[in-house]
C-alpha cells in the first residue's frame, strides 16, 4: 500500500510541476481569485461555529491536512482545495468566517456543511448557511473589494476574471426531500417537479451572481448520492445502492446541464458556463482505480454519519473511498480534482470544456451591426 501511496503523491507533483511552467514563474495564480459556493464537499470552516450537527473541526478529521482539524470534511484536501492547488494560489482559498483584510482580493470559500439550494434544507441538523444567505454573504464581501479597489467599475473588471465554483444539491434530496419525517416536499412534489423547482432556484442564484460581477463558473453535478453509506444504512439495502435517490440525481444533472447550455447560448454573451458530470465521473472512477474498500468507511461514524470524535481512522486511507459515511477521502477528491480541471483525456466528464480551458477562455464581445433595430452580443474564444 505505501508503494501505490508514494505513486499518487509522484503523480500529484508532477502535474503540479507541468502545470506550474507558465504561472509559478511569475509568481500569480491563473484567475486572481476564487469564489466558492456549496455544501460539506467544500466547507473548509464554515459551520464551526453554527449551531449544528454537521461539523468537522475535530479529529480524525484533518489527520492527513497541514492544519489538523479546521472543518473540512475529510482526512485532508477537499476537491476545490487541490483545484485550487492547480490554479497555482499560494494559500487554500479562505473560509467566510475566517476572512479578513486583504485576503478577500484572493476569493472566499462561502460552503457550509448541510446546506441546500433551498433554505430550509438541512435545518433538522441545526444551523447551516443556505446558498442564497451564501450569496448574500458574497454581496458585503464584493462591497468591500469594491471599496479596497477604490470604485464598484475596478471591483467589476476585478471580478470578472475571477472563477466561481457551485457544488450544492445533494442535501436537497438527502436532507430535505427524501426525509418526509421533517420536510413536506415530496408531498408537494414528484421528483421531476421537485428537481424542477431546485434548478429554477439555481438559475435565479446564478443570475444574482452575475450581478454581483460572475463570468465564469464552473457548476458541479450531484454525485452517487444514492451509494454513500449512510444513505445505504438508513434504507437497509444490504449495501445496494439505494436507486431512487441516484435517479433524482441524474434528473438533476441533466436539467442542470441544460441549464448550462442555457446560459452560454441564451443568457449573456459575457458570460461562459461548464458542467461538471460528477455523477458519471464517480461510475468510472470507481470501476477503473481498485479501491480495495469502496464501500467502507475509513473512521468510525456516529449517529449523524461524521466520524466520531478523537476515534481512530484507517491506516490505509488511499484504499478507501469514503472517510465517514457521507464523504470521501483526500485521495477520491484528487482523483476527481486532476479529472475536472484537466479533463483532455476524458472529456465526456466537463461540458463544454474543464476547469483549465475555462479559466483560460478568453470572452470578447462583438458588437453586431447587420440589423439596424437590435445589437447584438456574442462570445468567441
């Protein structure tokens, strides 16, 4: 096991170092900041201080990161903490509540452990930061760029290079609509039109966003949520995959990839969208890379699914996908991470492009003059 260990760490830091020709020399990261939006996937601390559950800053969590224990809900790096690796920032994108100064310049992880797309999603648990409070939070910290640059017009070119990453949508059916014992939902809604309503949410989100300076996103799909463990328990499936929920999710992907094409053809000439097809990438990583305990945890999980406190995890946590019962190891996320920024080799996984092309598209607006009564926008690469 410590020989395949020491292949991924060669792998990781060769790609780092291919990647880090063109930038590193100079000193700057690829955008100039960062901007991230989601749930426990990328909370990086957010949730330490709420009034929930759903908490990571304690150990085993973080035996394999730099800091220890800081509310990341893994052994080490989350996916968006090694994409940020890749896009050459010299520092891990900062949680909301522990941002301050100049810092800000960099980008803000806004992720809260538990949230949804909808508000009320994941309140049974306690306290967690909805993606529109995540928005609003987004709002004071461009207000406060926009005053350290010295006009909201300098804010704006600021943040219009910047990338913004959204990974949110698993809690709405883990922890909303397939838990009818606390929420209503799926007594007002089938799943088509559940699914339907949460991707028109996300699309007014997205459109808010935009206002407050987003050109470039990346949108990540929902995953096998019907395959993580505790899902699996708590349906008694005998360690089947509980289908109905990885069927909501791959209604969810495919409007939410329609929703992209939307976008980049219909919304905004200014703008680019991509998708990120979780749910297909995790299929194929699990059936090509070999893990020998894909369907145990690594540390022991309590009743809520985080590993319980001070317990003592795997030795062998490259073996294992998940680290508790709901999220995956430092190794999963990086297997996914090389995949989504750098997708050359397996395109069907980023649509239209991956997280390296995106960052490098270039938008210019073209002023259309053929027809007298209208203008007309397009972008071109």
């Amino acid at each position: 096991m410590a020989c395949e260990t020491n292949t991924w760490l060669v792998v990781f830091f060769l790609f780092l170092a291919a990647n880090c020709m063109q930038h590193c020399a100079l000193g700057v990261s690829q955008v100039p900041c960062l901007f991230i939006f989601g749930d426990s996937m990328s909370d990086s601390g957010n949730n330490n201080q709420l009034p929930t559950t759903t908490k990571s800053n304690y150990k085993p969590y973080g035996v394999d990161f730099p800091l220890g224990p800081t509310g990341r809900f893994t052994n080490g790096r989350t996916e968006i903490d090694i994409i940020s690796q890749f896009l050459e920032f010299e520092n891990f994108i900062p949680p909301f509540a522990n941002t301050s100064g100049s810092d800000i310049l960099k980008g803000v992880n806004y992720a809260s452990g538990g949230a949804g797309i909808r508000s009320e999603t994941g309140s049974h648990a306690g306290g967690s930061i909805s993606l529109q409070s995540q928005l609003a939070n987004h709002s004071a910290i461009v207000s406060e760029i926009a005053t350290r640059l010295g006009s909201p017009d300098l804010a704006q070119e600021y943040l219009e290079k910047c990338l913004y990453y959204v990974n949110i949508g698993s809690n709405d059916y883990m922890a909303n609509y397939f838990l009818p014992q606390f929420y209503p939902t799926s007594s007002m809604y089938t799943v088509e039109q559940y699914t339907e309503v949460l991707i028109e949410e996300l699309s007014l989100h997205f459109q808010a966003l935009h206002e407050l300076g987003a050109r470039k996103y990346a949108s990540a799909g929902l995953g096998l949520i019907g395959c993580t463990l505790g899902i699996v328990a708590s349906y008694g499936t005998n360690e089947s995959c509980v289908e109905e929920q990885n069927t909501a999710a791959y209604q969810f992907n495919n409007k939410l990839k329609a929703l992209v094409d939307k976008f980049n053809y219909g919304f905004s000439a200014d703008s680019k969208f991509i998708f990120l097809d979780t749910q297909a990438l995790a299929i194929y990583l699990r059936d090509k890379n070999g893990f020998e305990f894909p369907e145990s945890p690594c540390c022991e999980p309590g009743l809520t699914g985080e590993c319980i406190p001070d317990g003592k995890p795997c030795y062998n946590r490259n073996d294992y996908v998940f680290w508790d019962a709901f999220h995956t190891t430092e190794k999963w996320n990086l297997l996914n991470a090389l995949t989504n920024y750098n997708s050359t080799s397996t395109s069907d996984f980023t649509y239209p492009m991956d997280i390296k092309h995106l960052v490098h598209y270039e938008i210019k607006m073209e002023l259309d003059l053929t027809d007298d009564s209208t203008s007309q926008l397009s972008a071109t690469e």
